[in-house]
C-alpha cells in the first residue's frame, strides 16, 4: 500500500489549523457550506484510510483468511504496511466510532427535544413564542419534518432592547431556522468526532452561522450598525447566561461577539475565490487519496488470492526460495488452480 494512504491525516491536520482563519476570511454563507462540507469529507476519508489501513493486519489473522481464500503468507509479503501501525489503526477506528456515533445521538436527541418543544409551543405570527422571564434570552428552536421551528424569546430581552433591535433580534433568530443552520453544526459536530484532528470545525462553524445570521438580519433591517448595537446590547444583558446547552446556543448575543459586532461595522464581506478554492483543493486532495487507496487495497487482496508463487518440486519437496504451497491459503486446502508456468521436475 501507498504513502499516500495517510494523506487524509495530513490534509486533516493542516485543515485543524487553518480552520479558525478559513472562518474569519471567507464571506459566512459560503465559509459555513464550505467548511461543513471539507470537514465532512475529511472526516470520511479519513475513516475509510483507517479501515483500509486495519484490513492489511485483519487479513493476516487466519481465521479471517480462510473466509477470503487467501495466503497469508502472500499477504504479508505483498503488504508494506507495519502490523503496530495497522493495529493502531484498527484501535483508532473502534475509538472514533464510538465517540462519532454518541455525538450523532446527542444531536439526535437535542432535535428529538426541540421538535417537542415546537409542537407543545404555542406560537403567534411568525413562529415566535414569548416567555414570561426577566432572564434575557433569545434563541431558535429547530422543528422536524414540516415544522419551521420557533424563536423563543424573554420578556427580559424585549426589555433590553429597542423596537429597531428587537426586529434585527427576530431577523436573526429567523435566518437560523431558514436556512438550517443547526444541521451545519450537527455535520461538524460528527465530523470532529470522526477526526479529532479537526476538533476547531464546531466552534469555526458555529461562529460562521452566526456571522450568517447577523448578515441577513442587517440586510432585512438596512442598517449595520443597528444590528451591531442590537448584538451589543443582547450580550451585555445576558452576559454568560445566553449561553446554552445543545441545540439552544443558536442563541442571538451569543458566540464571539467582539468580532462579530467588527464585521457589522465594516462594509460586506467580499468574495475569496482563492481562499474557497484553497478549501476546495484540499477536499479533492482527500477524496482522490481515498480512491486510490481503495485501489491499491482491492489490490493487494486480489493478489494474495490469485497470484500464488511458482513452486519447483525438489524429489517431493519445495525447491528453495518458494514461499508457500499455492493450494495452501489461510491454513486450509484451498480450491485448485492452474500455474501460470509448468510444474518443472527434475
């Protein structure tokens, strides 16, 4: 097998680094489905490098070779790949499961709460819930199939806020529900998971879609520095109170919000091609390296099973340097074949 088989690994970590500046540079819509999906398919193919990289030391237990016809003594000189190294792999990959599939199920459940919480809330106009609090909070709960959600708010936020304020506040609870943003940051949550070499994914993804978020909500009131005053103000009544557990931190003066309110009062983000494309380059980099390690694992499996070594018979036994009877695959007899060269004799 291929060097190129721990290019995943290496793309991962570089990404881990570059993450936090990738969010930051690109405009946030496009930073949020860009990075979602390099995570995504850094995270994919990084499991499958340790699936093919654990096969190399799972087809040389014989157990497993005599299900799959092949010598494991072919096996283990056609594979480059270390046992301790495939091993780990194997260990790596029980370890990321595990953790990938208790995240997904956190999501799950978070979601499983909200669609609840929609379906019991009684909403006015537009989806929105009032609570009788004097706590300021504000944030979106997500609905299931069908359900646009709902944006829950206290009447200690309302409190806080002026009439231009709270309609920058609702924009931007709104643009969370619309356009989905919680799925982003479940794909990025599982990603991490995945691949702990991507750990900064969530936190970057998060504060991109709530850059999304505040975007939308100055373009639909028309001024800037409103929703930037509205985002400062939200903060400095909640204080570390709006921060929430699981699905409610789509929370409104939530989420690093020094830079936020910096990008409010500056112009539009502009477009980076070249930094999308930089992302981009590093996704095909990953899924290519998959392909082809794909490749070269179908393989090194196709020619422990059907490229058996020429055995020269010495007065009824092996003439030195033959590896291994060809009918013998796994420990058992296997099926007969033909040699590629006559049986010499002598």
């Amino acid at each position: 097998m291929r060097i190129i088989v721990y290019l995943p690994f290496v793309v991962s970590a570089l990404l881990g680094f570059a993450i936090p500046r990738f969010g930051r540079r690109l405009a946030p819509a496009t930073a949020t489905r860009l990075l979602a999906a390099a995570g995504a398919a850094c995270a994919a193919s990084s499991v499958l490098a340790l699936v093919f990289l654990a096969s190399t030391y799972l087809g040389q237990v014989p157990l497993v070779a005599s299900f799959g016809d092949w010598s494991v003594g072919l096996f283990e000189a056609l594979d480059p790949v270390p046992r301790p190294a495939a091993q780990l792999a194997l260990l790596a990959l029980a370890v990321v499961g595990a953790l990938a599939v208790r995240t997904a199920a956190r999501q799950a459940l978070a979601l499983r709460r909200a669609s609840r919480t929609c379906r019991r809330a009684s909403a006015a106009s537009g989806g929105l819930v009032v609570v009788d609090d004097p706590v300021p909070h504000a944030y979106a709960v997500p609905g299931g199939f069908g359900d646009p959600g709902r944006v829950v708010v206290t009447t200690g936020i309302l409190r806080a806020l002026g009439a231009e304020e709270r309609r920058v506040l609702l924009a931007h609870e709104r643009a969370h529900l619309r356009h989905r943003h919680h799925l982003y940051r479940t794909v990025a949550a599982v990603a991490a998971a995945l691949n702990p070499l991507l750990a900064s994914l969530p936190r970057a993804v998060e504060y991109t879609t709530e850059r999304w978020a505040d975007e939308r909500a100055a373009e639909e009131v028309g001024d800037r520095r409103v929703a930037a005053r509205a985002i400062v103000k939200a903060a400095l009544a909640g204080g570390e109170r709006q921060r929430r557990a699981g699905l409610d931190a789509l929370a409104f003066g939530h989420g690093d919000v020094l830079p936020r309110v910096n990008h409010l009062l500056t112009a539009p983000p502009r477009r980076r091609p070249l930094t999308a494309a930089v992302l981009i380059v590093a996704v095909a980099a990953c899924l290519v390296a998959t392909n082809e390690s794909r490749a070269d694992t179908e393989s090194l499996f196709e020619e422990a099973e059907t490229s058996p070594p020429v055995v020269h018979v010495v007065a009824g036994r092996s003439h030195a340097g033959a590896v291994e009877a060809p009918a013998l695959r796994g420990g058992h007899l296997g099926r007969h074949r033909s040699f590629p060269h006559p049986v010499r004799t002598w």
